[in-house]
DNA sequence: CTCCAGGTTCCGG
DNA sequence: CCGGAACATGGA
C-alpha cells in the first residue's frame, strides 16, 4: 500500500490493492463534494493542496509531491480486511459489501466537512456540490494549478465576515443564517473545532451540536468523516429507510432512538463503515417508484 | 404542477 | 418523549 515512484507521465504513484482502494466510490459516495471530473481522473482540493488524481487498477497516480497528503486524506492505513471481518453477515450488509469495496472513509478538514454538512439539511448531493463550489469561488481563496484557479473552502473567519443576504447569494436558502451563525461561533473562540479533537465521542456530539444547523445527523457526519470515529452513525433519510424496511421489517413505530440503540449493538465498532457503505449502495440500486435516482 | 432531498428547530400534546 | 410544521431551492 505504499512505496511511490514516478511514473512516464510526470505524475507520482502510490501502489494501492484495487479491493482496497477504490477512488471511484471513494470520491462519489456522498462524504465529499467538491472533486471534479477531469480526463481519466480527477481534480480537487485536499485542504489547501490542490491535486490532480487517477486510478488504474494497483496504481493511484497523483500530482508530485503529494504523496503523503494524499495517504493521509484517503486514510491508506485504515485496516480494511478488519472493518470487513467486523461487519454483520446479512444479505444486504453483504451486497452493501461487495458494491463498495475499497471505499474508504477519508480524513476531510475539520471546518470544510462541518460547514459542508450544514449546507446538506434537505439538500441531494449535486445540490450540495453546487453550493459548496458557490460558496468556494466566491469567498474562498484562489489556488492556481496549471492553467486553471481552484478555490480553498472558505474560513470561518471570512464567512464570518459575508452577510446572510450574500450566503444567499449562494443559492444557500435557509441554510445561510446557519453557516453565518456556525462561522461566527468558530471564528469569536466560542467553539474550538480543533479542541473537540481531543473529546470522547458522546462530549464530542454535543459540543458539535452547540452550532446553530447541526443538529445529531450532522454532528455525526462531521465525528465519522472528519473526526475519525468509526462508530458515529449519521441516521438520514435513506439509512432510516434501510434500517426499517430490512432490519425492521413489519414493525410499527419504531422510533429513531431504537434504530439508534440498534446500529450501536448491531453494526459493530466500524458502525460508520458499515453505514457508509449502506447508503451508497441502497442510495445507487433503489428505485423508488420507478423513479431513477442514480 | 407535485413531490422530495445525507435536517434542524420550535411548538403543542 | 412524540409528531407536525416551517424553512429555500432545484431537479425529476
């Protein structure tokens, strides 16, 4: 999984097993937003390091110089076998499973990934993308790369600074006041997103969920994608959906507190994992009333 | 036109 | 603790 030299075409390699990496589903399953298609690959930021990447089979081919950023970013060290070997052998666990390997669950910046997730309350994921390239180009700072201009996730510190009517300019809606309020929050002191690094998972939450449009969903999404805590379990529209119609099948009234206490005992210490990888396969297979989602 | 989207918050039983 | 409603916007 690593040892990297360069390759004819100028970019670097890292040596990655094709059923343990996977960029594909790695950059499309809905964890991250801004990447963008380009020739054979793909272009982004990954914080405030611009990177063009690619996958052919065992070689992930990437900008020079990179290598180590982008190890850590994709989270290369997580023990895939052992999340695998961890999770519950049922049918749709399984086929979740072998729809999603090598998907892996990456480290994103601690603000980007709150901040992103706020902007995602009753939002589909080309939407969310929209807003956070709205909200990048236009207060985040430019990065050149070759020949184009990428743009950084803007700091609380300048969002802070915009006024709600210009977050709406965004096409942010109703979200605007909670990103403006979120920013202020983290750029005043008042929350330290670096501090709650050091919390244990439950004082991790509610600290998290102090900021106005993060509520426990959310909260989730930023200690799984962010924080590093494989056992955060963001419940949504789709992983309610899949928790009561598979593993709740003809039960009435189960609330969200039971489906919680459920994936807590069920799903195992990688509960995240096993999440992750339920709602992308259920979110890229199910059609609901005939209506194509992918 | 209608419905719904990786929710949160507030308000009344 | 629970269910309902409001909240913006855009794509199917």
């Amino acid at each position: 999984m690593n040892g990297a030299l360069e390759g004819a075409s100028g970019l670097a390699v890292l040596d990655v097993e094709p059923e343990e990496f996977n960029l594909e589903l790695t950059l499309g399953c809905g964890q991250v937003f801004h990447w963008e298609r380009s020739g054979a690959g793909y272009i982004g930021l990954m914080g405030e390091v611009p990177v063009y990447v690619e996958q052919a089979g065992p070689e992930l081919r990437l900008t020079a110089g990179v290598e180590a950023v982008a190890s850590r970013y994709f989270a290369l060290d997580h023990p895939l076998e052992a999340i695998y070997a961890s999770f519950p052998k049922d049918p749709a666990m399984n086929a979740a499973l072998e729809f999603c390997r090598g998907l892996r669950l990456i480290r994103q910046p601690l603000w980007e990934c709150v901040a992103t997730f706020i902007t995602s309350a009753m939002k589909q994921v080309p939407h969310i993308t929209q807003m956070s390239h709205s909200l990048r180009r236009t207060f985040g700072s430019a990065v050149s790369w070759q020949t184009q201009t990428l743009h950084a996730y803007p700091t609380p510190e300048r969002i802070a600074m915009a006024s709600e009517a210009d977050l709406r300019e965004c096409r942010l809606g109703f979200r605007a006041k909670n990103l403006l309020g979120a920013a202020r929050m983290i750029a005043s002191g008042e929350v330290d997103l670096a501090a709650i690094t050091r919390l244990e998972d439950e004082p991790a939450l509610r600290e998290l969920c102090r900021l106005p449009g993060v509520g426990v969903k959310v909260a989730n999404c930023a200690l799984l994608f962010a924080y590093e805590r494989p056992r955060a379990f963001p419940i949504d529209v789709w992983i309610e959906r899949i928790l009561r119609e598979i593993y709740f099948t003809r039960k009435r009234k189960v609330t969200v507190q039971r489906l919680k206490k459920f994936s807590e005992s069920y799903f195992g210490p990688y509960s995240g994992y096993a999440q992750q990888y339920l709602f992308h396969h259920a979110r890229k297979t199910w059609k609901l009333r005939g209506r194509q989602t992918a």
